[in-house]
C-alpha cells in the first residue's frame, strides 16, 4: 500500500512540474498569454467565474493540481492493470467521471471565494 501512494506522490509532483512548466512559458508568449485555457473557459462559463477577480496565477495552480491528480490516478491504473484493453477501459471510464467531478468541486470552491469576498 505504501509503495503505490508513494508511486501516487512521485508521478503527482512530476505531472504538477510539467503542467506548471507549461503555464510559465504561456505566459512568457506574447501571442498565447492573455487566450485563456480550455478548463479557464469551462469554469468560467459553466460556474460564472471571473477570472481576474480570483488571480490568473491562482487558478494556474488549481488546475495544474486537478489536472495532474486525474493523469496521476489514469497513469497508475494503466501501470497497475496487466490487460491493456480493460485498463484503458478503465481509463476511459475514470477519466470521463473524474473531469466533471473534480472541476465541480473547483468550480464550488471559486463561487465560494467570489460571493464570500
């Protein structure tokens, strides 16, 4: 058990790496810099949040962290699961539960900070 949660840490800080990586050189491109991402759109346009009010950097952040638990938990079900077909299944599956799931509870948790302050 020990060793897949430390499998589950060490593939979680080097996927958060890459994702933040990412967000630090789209930033750096004065083409890209200001065209928000797929998941800023999806949460601004479904839960009503603004952007700006909450902090680019902030939000660069969170969703560096939701995206990299849901390629951590794809990665090791892949890597733990002896049948490609059924893991990739499974994957498929996870994925399509774990995006809506985790970007509501991001989106509820900005709504909260947007109507709180």
């Amino acid at each position: 058990m020990t060793t897949i949660i430390q499998e589950f840490l060490i593939v979680l800080i080097i996927i958060f790496s890459i994702n933040m990586i990412y967000f630090y050189f789209k930033n750096k491109s004065k083409k890209y810099r200001n065209i928000p991402t797929v998941e800023m759109n999806y949460i601004e346009k479904l839960y009503g949040i603004d952007i700006t009010f909450i902090g680019l950097k902030k939000i660069e952040k969170d969703i560096s962290i939701v995206n990299s638990i849901i390629i951590t938990i794809d990665l090791l079900v892949l890597y733990h699961i002896k049948s490609l077909v059924t893991g990739i299944i499974i994957i498929i599956v996870i994925t399509f539960v774990l995006i809506p799931l985790c970007y509501h509870i991001l989106g509820k948790s900005y709504q909260k900070i947007m109507y709180r302050g």
